[in-house]
C-alpha cells in the first residue's frame, strides 16, 4: 500500500485529499445526544442527580422571525431570534428541534448551543441564530423547533 502511495503523482495525491473533505459533506452526520452524555459523563464522577436538575431547570424561550428554508446546498437553513420572554439572566441558550419527512417519520433530532458558556441572555434580550442541518430540504415534511436556557444560579 505504501508503494502506491508513492508511486502517485502529484495531482493524484492532491484528488484525493479534495475527496475526503467532500464525502463528510455528502454523508448525513448522525447526531449524538447531548443529554446522554452529559449523564454519562455526570454518573463517573457521582453527579447524576445535578444533571437531571440542570436538565429540569431549564426555561423555554421564544423564537421570533423563525424562518426553515432550503439553503443553496439544498440542505435545511433555519434562522431566528431567540428572545428571553423570562425575569430571569440565563446562560446555555440552545435550540432543539426535530426534523419530519413528508409521510410522518422522524427524519433527525438535534441540539445545538446558540451561545458560548460566557454569554448571558438578559431578560427582554434576544440573540440570534443561524444554523445550517445536513438534511436534504427535499426530504422535510414537518418540524418542531423549540429554544431554552438555563438560569443563572
């Protein structure tokens, strides 16, 4: 194998290092559930009962000028603000949403952080967001898209 390697040419080498990149773009990426690991994770170090209360503690937030629209890639581009409708600061502001094909079935579920750890949403703030989902627009029915944060304790 190592002879072929280096038995390609210049251009043949560059070719496929181009492809690699490109297969990762058209391969649907599996999401990971964020929740799960956070209680894996917790339960090594003895801390479960922290990351359900985290996860209880959690506020819903509005989205405004929520937009789901094919993007130029043909994927799923979904823009809006997320406005703090609660009194309280929060931080860990993210948005959950679950993506349906046209005859019902569930096609992805993700989460993504909105903001870094730092950032502290004020009450009657909003931030906005712009996210790109690896799914193909063709393919979207239906979906369900929700935002929350975390007080700050």
């Amino acid at each position: 194998m190592i002879n072929k390697l280096t038995s390609l040419s210049k251009y043949q080498k560059i070719r496929y290092l181009t492809i690699i990149p490109l297969l990762s773009i058209c391969i649907p990426s599996f999401s990971i559930d964020v929740q799960a690991q956070q209680q894996q994770s917790s339960s090594i170090n003895n801390t479960s009962n922290s990351t359900a209360n985290i996860k209880a503690d959690r506020i819903n937030l509005a989205i405004e000028n929520l937009v789901v629209d094919r993007s130029v890639t043909n994927l799923i581009e979904v823009k809006g603000d997320i406005k703090n409708n609660s009194t309280l600061d929060l931080h860990e502001i993210k948005v959950s949403a679950e993506y349906y094909d046209k005859t019902g079935p569930l096609l992805e579920k993700v989460e993504h952080f909105i903001t870094s750890p730092p950032f502290i949403l004020k009450p009657n703030e909003q931030v906005s967001f712009d996210r790109l989902e690896v799914i193909g627009f063709h393919k979207l029915g239906d979906y369900n898209i929700v935002a929350s944060g975390e007080p700050i304790n």
